[in-house]
C-alpha cells in the first residue's frame, strides 16, 4: 500500500514538473522579449523566478497611476520574499496564520493587477485573457503572455476611449 502512495506521489510530482517547467519558460521568454522591446535594463531577470516579477512591474510601469510606479515593482518582488520565512514562522507562531493569508492574497491580487494592465497595453482581448487567467490560477496568463509578446502595443488614447464607451459627455 505504501508504494502505491509513494508511486503516485512521484508520478504527480514528474507531472508537475512536466507542465510546470514548460509554462514557468514560456513566461520567462515573453516577458523578456516584451522587456527587450520596452528596452528595460536587465531585461534578462525574467529568467529567474522571484526577479521575473520586478521585470513585469517595470513592463507595465507606464500604464499604472503615478504614485504606483515606483513601487509595483518592489511590491511584486517584495511580497513573495516576506513571505517565504513567514511560512516558516507560522510553524513557531501559529498566529502568524492570519498574517500569511493576508498576504497571499495581497501577492496574488497584485500579480493579476500587473498580468491586466500587460494585457491591456498589449492585446485588444484584455478582459478576456484576464478573466480566463484567474479561472486557470495563472496557467493563461503565463501561456497568454508568450503569445502576446510580439504583439504592437496599443496606444494609450485608445484604452482611454474603451474605457469611457458608453458615458454620456
């Protein structure tokens, strides 16, 4: 009975990494290439995987409001490092739960914000990419970024225009 349990552990674990891997690349390598277009520095940080999301905050860096530019980027790296020992201490204080779970939400709200406005800058279908990247937990969202990397960036009038259709003047 064990080695059923630990067979199907090791074959679950094989699968995530057979998936996980390819996804974590294809990420990486549309969020590099919409850095290199966006000419950013170090554009090669989004190989590496708690780097990659200061890359994504200085991607969208000019399509959030003034006073959260300088730092989504930080909040985007930020977030999961104080995160890492929290998980740890909450063995030690339980308390500290709460705390966690706070923040887990605040990563992931902050990570889903980033993946819109780089939808967004980036494709017509926003909303779209958006609401299926929730759905899947992020799985779309990497895929959706490989794919819009080449994509021409929409000026910034038009998501203006969208976004007050429908309002009277």
């Amino acid at each position: 009975m064990e080695a059923i349990i630990l067979l199907i552990l090791v074959l679950f674990l094989l699968f995530v990494f057979a998936v996980g891997i390819p996804i974590y690349l294809l990420f990486a390598f549309g969020l590099f290439r919409l850095a290199k277009r966006n000419d950013i520095e170090n554009a090669w940080l989004a190989f590496i995987p708690i780097a990659q999301y200061y890359t994504l905050g200085m991607v969208v860096w000019d399509r959030v409001p003034a006073g959260f530019r300088n730092v989504l980027p930080w909040l985007l790296i930020g977030l999961p490092v104080v995160q890492t020992p929290l998980i740890f201490l909450e063995m030690i204080f339980p308390s500290l739960a709460i705390l966690s779970l706070l923040l887990s939400f605040a990563t992931i709200g902050i990570f889903f914000y980033a993946l819109f406005v780089i939808f967004r800058k980036y494709s017509d279908k926003y909303v779209v990419l958006l609401v299926f990247s929730l759905l899947t937990l992020g799985l779309v969202g990497a895929i959706a970024t490989f794919v819009i990397r080449n994509n021409e960036e929409r000026p910034k009038n038009q998501e203006a225009r969208h976004e007050n259709y429908g309002r009277s003047a």
